[in-house]
C-alpha cells in the first residue's frame, strides 16, 4: 500500500464547475497535513494546510478524517487558473520533518 | 532575493562532468531538503540537513553528494551521473521541527547526456 494515495485523473472539468480531490494515507500517527499544487515543470507550491476541524480559503476548502485518514480538497467555482497538479502531503512521523508526497491528481478546466 | 532560489535553472551535462548545484534560502529557516522529480512522478526525497547536520540520506548513489555550509546555503554536488538521472532538482526548506511546511525553489532541470 502506497503511504499517501490519490487519484491521478485527469479531472476535465468546465469553469464554474465544483470539483473534489480525494486522499488516503497509511500511518495513523501523522498529524500535519497538506495540499500543494503544482504547475506542468514548476516546484510544487503551498496551496493550505488542513487541520482537524477542516478549514476553508476563498474557494478552497480542506476536510481531514482521521479515522478514516483521508484528506479532501474542494474547489468551487473552478478557474481556468486552477488547471494544475494537486498533491496530498503528509508529514512522516518517524523522521525529521519529512513530507510524503501523493503522485498528484491533475486538474484541467475548460472553458 | 526572496523566498528559496536555486542556481542554475537547467543544465545539460555529460556522464563524466562535475558540476553542482545551489541551492539559497532567504526565510530564516533552519532544515533543508533535496528532492527529485522524474517525469510522471512522485517527488522522491534525497537529503534531509536539520541544523546543518545531515539527518537522513534516502538510499542515494554516492555520485550525488550534499553540502549544506550554512543554514541558509545548500549544494549538490554531481560526478559520473547517468543519463537515468535526468530530472527535476527541487531544493526546499522548513522550520527544523515535525509538522510544518516547506517552501520550494524554482528546481534544476538536468539532462545527463
């Protein structure tokens, strides 16, 4: 089992659309959580921490289950801007701060 | 110069150059990491320096080799690479303590040839 897993779509979505980037990780033990978003042949940048009681910035919105341990990333009123990489990260608990990247999930919005 | 900057943005070398590659962090931080990016995949951790002091070495051939002089400086150094070690070189940093995010440089796209 892959220690942080997500979808890699593509998702091709139209603007305005409501899209929702699923996540699972494998260690019960970590306790931060991230997304990132990457554009085709950049670095991945910080789009939002997640946090336990979820958490929301502009038209993105992060949901944590630590039960479940599952991470979800929703995205209103979708932009062509959005069109990029998205990546689950979620800290190591068993080593210096080491993030554990997911292979990203692919976002494409159209007009 | 703000945030994390990494020199030079791409290179091109042979399988018997030396080169290095650089990596600045003007936030204050103090841990600092070295990713690799091949095509279609994940980010694979190379190095990790927490306090300048290199914490974790993810199983990586000895012809990369990391310097970190300062908090603030990071170096990888390349010889006798091979042509399956073109990539995207991500340097970033973080607070030197579990749990809080890292910031990214731009990356040295590399091409062995």
């Amino acid at each position: 089992r892959k220690e942080v897993e997500q979808d890699p779509g593509p998702f091709n979505v139209p603007e305005g659309a409501t899209v929702a980037f699923n996540c699972t990780y494998s260690n019960s033990a970590s306790q931060s959580f991230f997304w990132y978003r990457q554009d085709c042949r950049k670095e991945p940048k910080l789009l939002m921490s997640v946090y336990s009681s979820g958490n929301e910035d502009g038209r993105f919105t992060a949901q944590l289950n630590r039960a479940s341990q599952y991470i979800s990333l929703l995205i209103r009123d979708s932009k062509l801007s959005d069109s990029a990489t998205y990546l689950c990260v979620v800290n190591d608990p068993g080593g210096y701060n080491k993030l554990i990247f997911g292979a990203g999930t692919r976002l494409a919005v159209h007009p | 110069e703000t945030g994390v900057t990494q020199t030079p943005r791409h290179l091109v070398m042979g399988m018997t150059n030396k080169k290095s590659l650089k990596c600045e962090q003007h936030l204050g931080h103090n841990a600092m990491y070295w990713y690799k990016q091949s095509a279609k995949k994940p980010l694979e951790l190379m190095f990790v320096y927490s306090l300048e002091e290199r914490v974790e070495n993810n199983s990586v051939p000895s012809r990369f080799s990391p310097e970190c002089p300062n908090s603030s400086h990071l170096f990888l150094h390349l010889h006798t690479l091979q042509p399956e070690d073109s990539a995207l070189y991500l340097c970033a940093s973080s607070q030197a303590a579990s749990g809080y995010e890292q910031y990214f440089g731009p990356g040295t796209r590399l091409t062995v040839t």
